[in-house]
C-alpha cells in the first residue's frame, strides 16, 4: 500500500535535488494543504500532494441525520461560500421532493448566493494580489466580505457557517435593514471593485507575475474534470447556472465571462468579470422582487416546512407537523436525484439516494475543490516555487471543500 | 419533452451497440440511468465518450447495498456539455472481491475520484496508476463508508438505527 509513498528526507547524499515539505501549515498556502516537492534550485521538479487534514466524513454522518440537519454540514464544504452550499442541499430535496418554488424565494435566493459568489471570489482575487506582493488589494476589498456577512446576519442571524435558509425556503423574510444593506452594497461595492482592478488589472508587475503562467489548455482541463472559473478561464464557457439552471436564473440576464489561455491572469480577469455579473444578477433580483407578492417567503409545503412557533403551541395540526418534521418522519419518496449548483470555484453536485427512511440511504457531495486540485502537483512539475503559491492561490482552493 | 428524446437517443443507441450489456434503464428525475457490467464500462465510457459526445466526466462515486449478491454500486456520472445532457450509469459488483477496471484511462480527473471511492469502499481500481487512500490513514484498515462501520459507539442505546428508520 506503501509503495507510492512521498519521500520526506534526502536519503541520497550526491543528489542535487532538494526536498521540500510545503505544508501543512504553511503561512503561503491559506489552508491545511501538504505538497512534497523535489525542488532544483527554485524549479519544481516534482511533486506529491498529500489531503485529508480535515477529513470530517460529512459522507457517513449525513447517512444518521435527517435532511434538516445535514444543512449545518454542508455550511462547513466551502465555508467561504456556505450560502450557496445550503441552498444546493436545499434544492436537493426540493427536486427529491417535487416542490415547486414560488418566484420570490427564488429570487431572495438568487441574491444571497450571488452575494456568497462575490464573497468567494473577493477572497481568492484579493489573496492572488496578496501573494504576488500586493498587500493594499487584500485589505482594501475585504471589507466588503464584512458587508455581505452583515447582510447574511441580518437575514439569518450568522455569518461564516450560516445554516441559511430551509427546506422549503426560508425560515424568515428579509427585513427592510437587510434590503437597506443590500442596496447599500450595491451602491459601494461597484465603486471599490472598480479601484480594486485599477489597482491590479493593468499593473505592469502584477502581469509578469501571472500573464503565461500555469496555462491549462481547455483539453487539458476538460480532461481533468475541472470546472467553474478555472474552467472558464481556459476557454470553456460551461457554467451550472446557464447549462442547467436552477433557482430561477433563467429569468435573469448575465453573460459567462470566458479567459482564453486558463492562465493566472486569466483565471484572476474571469473572477472579476464575475464579480460585476453576480451584481447586476442582484440588481435585476433586487428590482424583480418590488413585482411579486409581498411577504412570500416559503413554500406552501406544511408536510416538510416547519410551521411558525406560534402555530405549533395554539394549533394541533401544527403541532403534529412540527413534530414529524422535527423526528424526520417526512415520507420521501425512494428515490436517487443528483443536483448541481454553481458553487464558488465550480460544480457542487449533491447525489441523493433515499430509501425512505429518516435519513439519506448515502449522500455524495461532488466537491470542485477536491477535484480542480488534483492537477496542482502535476501541473507545477517545472514551475518555480513562487509561481507554484499564486498557482494555488489562484485555484482557490478551500481544504473544507477538499476534505469533506 | 426535449430532454426524452435526447435520451431516448442515447438509449437507442447504446442497445444497438452493447445489447443486453446495458440494462435497467430508467429515468429518475430525467437523468437518464442504467446498469452496465465490469467487463465492459470501459468500453461504454470510451463510447460514450468519443461517440455521444459525454467528454465530461463529473464524479466517480460507490454506494454499499450489504447482504446481496452483487453489493457495492460504483455510480458514474457524465455531462454532455453539448448538448446539455447528463447521464448516470451504475456496475454492481462483489463485496468479497471488489475490482472494476479504472476510468484514468478514458479520463485523467478520474484518479482522485477513484482514489475517493477505494479509501472509502474500498474498490480495487484495476490498473490505476496510484491506488492509494487519499482522505483516511494509510494504516486506518478499513474501509469506513461500508454500512457494516457505524457512525458511533455501537455500544451506545440512544443511538441505535432504529430510531433512525432502519
């Protein structure tokens, strides 16, 4: 079993090469991740990636939790992004179910995961600038992560790991301090993100630092099943939300920004480009919602929906749902559903299969990060050990998404 | 509607080429899945691939049904990028001599994912390049997603199956 394993010592006394343990905790990598190098000078020549540091096995615990309750672990897959986690997991059920929602939750929906989109991609543009020297980006633009958590706060009452949203909706409507700081983002955010790129786009050393390097042709990244914007950045224009769309998005109009070469600078131009779509996605949400029904924020779904407390402590039927719900005696239908949101850095698909017992027969999370980064140690052979940082931090790759 | 001629398609097409290979089609939430055999899935992936245009493989994964002939499911999801199709295609084999041939050679990304399903399941991926755990311990000796490994403490009175459903 241990054949294969990474060499840890240089047990050859004439050997060039040196070896590198990059990682686990290593202050350049933002996360538990451990790669093995063999450098030459500063040029990798080989390398091995070691995962599994935060192995929870989310996969085995949610087979003992009722579907209400593996929302809080799906929270900790990417948890710079845990809105869009929740409300995937979410509609997994919802399509398990045949629930059909009404056009505002999707709509509510569309704006807190485009929030957690920007979110996400604040952090991997700004730690891109960060690694490549800029510390001014990174504390600049996240501030505006400290806004959309407010906004999160607001509507559900966390922040990191939110637990946002239920099955079936949402456990409460958006308030008007939560609309008031949306469009206050709105109205901020544009204006920073603009001096954001200002500050990076055309900058000569910040170009030389990532123009040309770790370029992935669209073969190769197709070959290795990436998705999201690494995908995109190499050529491909596949995006969840325009190929399969879900929570409404067909109804709005964005465009898929698409890089040509999937190198870093494309990769970091993609995720901009993004940024600016998942506003105007919000924008249009924003002036869609003044159009419907006021006050919908659920489906009209008494068998799977928790009823309000009031309800269950004057009202027997409620009472009695209550109680199912919360004992997870909801009857599902046996069934197997595989469903795919756009998570932050790619595909995030949830494969279902219920056998109509309290809790899932087995769950499997498709995890864009476990699978965009088995290419990092392959794909940096030959790079230079600096390149190969913002190549990971270009990567985005989150270790709760990596490990599960 | 579109989405079941699409599939109806596909479904025709591979009949005429794999026969009775391929069998137990059904569409669940038109997802267009059936159950095919170890001896021939490479082939089916390699079709599907260069003829069907399913160029993009999105997850390798196992399911454990303990106690029948042919217990453990390795579940193959494809995506059509196209023409905007999934595909998912199932092979049961022995728990007792879990082996299936690996998919690194139709798809380079399957050797994680592959990875995943053997520290997990503990199916013997024939012909990987690198089979080794990726998540667990080297020396954890299990394959812990087996339903015969329980969550808990099997010790424990309040948490036993049954107040769960099964």
């Amino acid at each position: 079993m241990n054949h294969n394993h990474p060499v840890f010592t240089d047990n050859d006394p004439q050997s060039e090469l040196v070896t590198l343990n990059l990682g686990p905790t290593h202050p350049a990598t933002h996360g538990v991740f451990q790669n093995v190098l063999q450098l030459d000078g500063e040029r990798i020549v080989s390398g091995v990636s070691t995962i599994g540091y935060i192995h929870r096995a989310f996969e085995k615990i949610a087979e003992h939790r009722p579907f209400y309750q593996i929302t809080p672990l799906t929270d900790r897959l990417n948890y710079c992004s845990s809105p869009i986690n929740n409300m995937g997991w979410h509609m997994t059920v919802e399509k398990l179910l045949n629930i059909q929602m009404p056009k505002r939750v999707d709509y509510l929906r569309v704006i807190i995961m485009e929030l957690s989109r920007i979110s996400d991609h604040i952090i991997c543009n700004t730690i891109i600038g960060q690694d490549t020297g800029a510390t001014t980006t990174f504390l600049y633009l996240f501030q505006f992560r400290e806004h959309i958590y407010e906004i999160f706060e607001e509507v559900c009452g966390a922040r990191l790991t939110t637990n946002i949203g239920r099955i079936g909706g949402f456990e409460r409507d958006f308030n008007e301090i939560a609309f008031a700081k949306i469009n206050k983002f709105l109205k901020e955010f544009p204006v920073a993100l603009k001096e954001f790129e200002n500050l990076l786009t055309r900058n000569r050393i910040f170009i030389d630092r990532t123009a040309g390097v770790a370029e992935v042709s669209k073969e190769t990244a197709l070959e290795y099943s990436w998705t999201g914007p690494l995908l995109r950045a190499a050529g491909v224009d596949y995006d969840v939300r325009v190929a399969d769309p879900y929570s409404s998005y067909q109804d709005f109009d964005f465009e898929i920004p698409v890089g040509t070469s999937g190198d870093i600078y494309d990769r970091y131009l993609v995720r901009n480009e993004e940024m600016w779509q998942s506003v105007r996605i919000i924008e249009q949400a924003v002036v869609k919602l003044k159009t419907e029904p006021k006050g919908i924020f659920h489906a009209d779904v008494p068998d799977f929906y928790l009823p309000p407390k009031q309800e269950v402590y004057n009202n027997m039927e409620a009472l009695i749902y209550h109680f199912k719900i919360v004992m997870g005696e909801i009857d599902a239908p046996k069934a197997e559903v595989y469903h795919a949101v756009e998570g932050g850095n790619g595909e995030l698909g949830f494969y279902l299969i219920n056998d109509g017992g309290r809790t899932p027969y087995r769950l499997h999370f498709r995890r864009p990060s476990f699978i965009n980064y088995q290419m990092f140690a392959p794909m940096s052979e030959g790079m230079l050990l600096s390149d190969a940082i913002i190549n990971m931090s270009s990567m985005n790759i989150i270790a709760g998404e990596l490990d599960a | 509607m579109e989405e079941t001629t699409l599939n109806n398609n596909i479904h025709v097409k591979l009949t005429e080429k794999f026969g009775e290979k391929v069998t137990a089609v059904s569409e669940p939430y038109g997802l267009l899945t059936f159950v095919t055999y170890k001896d021939v899935i490479i082939n089916v992936l390699s079709y599907l691939k260069d003829e069907l245009k399913f160029n993009f493989l999105t997850d390798i994964t196992a399911v454990h049904y303990p106690g029948q002939n042919h217990g453990i499911a390795v579940v193959y999801h494809l995506n059509n990028m196209v023409e905007r199709v999934r595909i998912r295609i199932k092979v049961f084999i022995s728990e007792q001599n879990p082996t299936i041939p690996t998919a690194t050679t139709v798809w380079k990304g399957a050797n994680w994912m592959e990875r995943e399903t053997y520290d997990l399941f503990g199916v013997k991926f024939e012909g990987h390049p690198d089979l080794r755990r990726i998540l667990n311990m080297d020396d954890l000796g299990v394959h812990p997603m087996l339903k015969q490994y329980p969550l808990e403490d099997p010790n424990r009175v309040d948490k036993k199956d049954e107040f769960f459903g099964r």
